[in-house]
DNA sequence: CTGCATCCGCTTCGATACTG
DNA sequence: CAGTATCGAAGCGGATGCAG
C-alpha cells in the first residue's frame, strides 16, 4: 500500500523510493534470470515470509517493474517476470554484486548456498576478467541449468538451457562455493575431478576461474 | 547492534547485508560528494530522525565503510568520512542514479529539493553523455560551491571549489531542477539570464545540457 | 499443491524532547 | 553542535489457515 518514500527530488533516492525496501533488490536478483513462480521466489529468499513476497510483488507490479503472466496451457501456472524497465536494474545489481564479491570470503554458519547466487557472481567476476571473448557457457549446477553468455563486453546468466554452447560445465553447488572461496583452485587436479567440462576446456576454465578472489599479500600472510 | 542479515552466500546479498538498510545508501551518496558533520548529515537527509543517524554511522564505522575523524585546531570538529571500501560504492550510487534518473520526472508535492543532490546526478548524466572530454566544472549552486570533475571517461562530483575550473557555473537549485525536469533548456536565452558562465561557456553548456531529460516520442504526445 | 491473507510477537522507524 | 532517551506507529518473520 503506501509505501514509505523519501521525498527527495534526488535520482538515487527515487530508485530507493521504488527497490530500496528490504527484499526488493533480492526479487530483482532472482527474476534477473528469468520468470518464476510465487514459490519458486519464496524458496530463492529464505526467511522472507509470503506475505512479505506478496507485498513487494504487488508493490513492484504497481511500480509497472513486474508483470503478472499466466503461462499457456497446459502449464497454467502463474509466473512473475521483470518489465523491460525493470531489467534496467541489472547495472545496479552488477555493481553491488562487484561490491559485495569483496565481502564474501565464505559461508558462515547458518548461510544458504545456492548455485543460482554463485552464477550470477561469475557472470560479474567474468564481465571484471581482463579478455572475454563472446562465448555460451551452460552450466549444470545440481541438476539446474543455467546459461553464461558474454557478448561484446556483457556476460549475463539466464535460466536454462543454452542453444549449441561453446562449452557444458557440470558441477555441484558445493564445487562452486569453493571456487568462490578460494578453496578450489583453477586448474588443479582436484578441479579436474569435481567439474566436468564438455567442449572448450580453455574457456570453461577462464570463466570458472574469474570466480577465484584475487589472493592479497595480506591474505597469503594470514593464510594458516 | 546485531543488523539483520539476509545469511545468504551471496554477493548481491551480502552487499545489501552492510549498506541496504534504509538510509545507509543515502548517508553514502551525502558523504561521496566528502567529508561532513552529523548536522550536515542531517541536513542532507530530511527526515531520517537523530537517533536513527547515530545508529547508522555506528554500523557503518564498524563495517569499516565511514571514519570519524576530528578536523585540525581551530575547526576541531568532528566528520564523518568514507573509507577506500567505501568509495568503491560509487559505481552503485552512479548506476542506482542513472536507472532513478528516468523516474525522477518532476518534485512532487512536499518534495525537498538540494542542489547536491542534483550536481551527483550531473555527473552520472554527463558520464553517459557521447562525447566528455576532460575538464572541471566549478558548480556554485546558491552560493554553495562543488565541482565536477571529468577525467578519462569518469566524472566525479565533490564538495567545494575547483582549482584552476574550465569554467565557473553560477546558478540556483530551482534553476538546476528546471534542468532536470526539461522546463528549461540549454541553450536558450532564458537559460542565458538564469545561469552565469565564466570561461569554458560551450563546455559548460554540454555538461548542464546532460541533465536535461530525453523526450521521447510519448512525452511530448503526452505534454499539456 | 500453489498463492496468498491473517494474526502475533518482535524489531525498526520517525518525531520529539532532552543533555553535555 | 552532537548526539542519547523515549514512545507510538509501522514493518518484519514465522506460523497458520484456506480458497482455487
């Protein structure tokens, strides 16, 4: 209903006014990736409570950012997908998720881990990578497929299965929280056993390994 | 105290974890421009409650994002200031800047409207402006003075006066906001009268020309 | 089973008052 | 000026209920 503002005339704070709540932002992330379900959201935000989910959905379809769609017979479930204006956001998560990289050293004691998260994160840490040359990963993560494309400078995940991939990389949700730790390195053969690579090795590798946080001489010195 | 967490292992998330509370993005935008007192913090940010304030710059200090530091005798004044982390939240603010700027449109009814505020987002439209060639812009905005720095494809907003500025661009926080809105435009004599150029007057003219707002077809349709 | 609405205890917010 | 104290209102998280 009346949500709460800020009454600035202030482009920052008119973003806020509309994805600033809490939750909002974390919607986006998930729905970046493609259309869900009421509870497929539900169980990509853990803790948020349904009515919480129904209230920033309804919020962001009255800000025209979401759209209500009945997917054709005989699915028939309803999905919530991004406007294009709200795929605009996509440049805000990026940054954030540029910034937050430096804070995630590793889960702690009760963080969730999804594979989803940790794809979006590469397709960040690969769009930073010094060469990135257009190519389609599909990644199998638990079963889940995701796609990784990066043309001309963008790398962007989706949902699904990618059409004629440049490389497949299965691997489980654990494998790439390692790499995101710095706990599996890339290439190693330890790497060689938990991730299976089906097409251009090379790339595969490149992409996987832009995951990897960059070791500071503080960090190698901490290392115990 | 104990923030409220998302205990997720994800970027995005653990961004939001440390600055995605309500107002800590605003306080990072106030202090992105530099130093300031609480009061001026409060000033800036029209609403926010004294308490609130304190609870924020707490968190934030113990996240390592802000430092309070006392200004040298005479000042002795204590400031608040954003870490090198902390700066690195200026591609967040800048792309959140530029996806609100088209949800800006007009103040509305109790509006408060700051000419800071506007200056920021002057440099993210001049970033996304064709062609930006290096200059500084010394911005005096009711007798309130920035500068606008734009140096290899960044530009940057701070507080205070420039050093050796291509131009100096006098005006007030209605004219800036006329800008903003498209009531008013560059050039035109009526933009003439409302803003005094000293020095670089066609580089100024571009950099004010960046905020005014694209019409598109439906806009001007729409205009009454 | 999905997609919510309702209720409840707790936390957070906003406004004002007050203090060194 | 730079906060802390206080208090009613709003928001959140979790559980439960229920209609399609």
């Amino acid at each position: 209903m009346g949500r709460r503002r800020y009454h600035q005339y202030c482009p920052v704070a008119r973003a806020l006014d509309v994805v600033g709540e809490r939750w909002t932002l974390l919607i986006a992330r998930e729905l970046l990736l493609g259309p869900r379900r009421f509870t497929d959201l539900a169980e990509g935000l853990p803790g948020i409570g349904s009515s919480v989910l129904a209230g920033r959905l309804a919020d962001l379809e009255q800000s025209g950012l979401v759209a209500k769609r009945t997917l054709p017979p005989p699915a028939a479930s309803v999905v919530y997908e991004l406007t294009h204006q709200a795929r605009g956001l996509a440049p805000v998560l990026a940054a954030l998720a540029d910034w937050g990289m430096n804070l995630l050293d590793r889960p702690h004691e009760n963080d969730q881990v999804h594979g989803r998260w940790l794809v979006q994160g590469l397709a960040v840490t690969a769009k930073s990578a010094p060469s990135t040359p257009d190519a389609t990963y599909e990644l199998r993560v638990d079963n889940e497929a995701f796609q990784v494309r990066s043309h001309d400078g963008r790398v962007q995940a989706a949902d699904g299965p990618a059409s004629n991939p440049n490389a497949t990389i299965t691997l489980t949700t654990d494998t790439l929280a390692a790499l995101a730790t710095g706990d599996l390195d890339i290439p190693s053969p330890r790497a060689d056993r938990l991730i299976a690579i089906d097409g251009d090795t090379v790339g595969a590798q490149r992409l996987l390994a832009s995951l990897t946080p960059i070791r500071t001489i503080t960090d190698t010195a901490e290392q115990r």
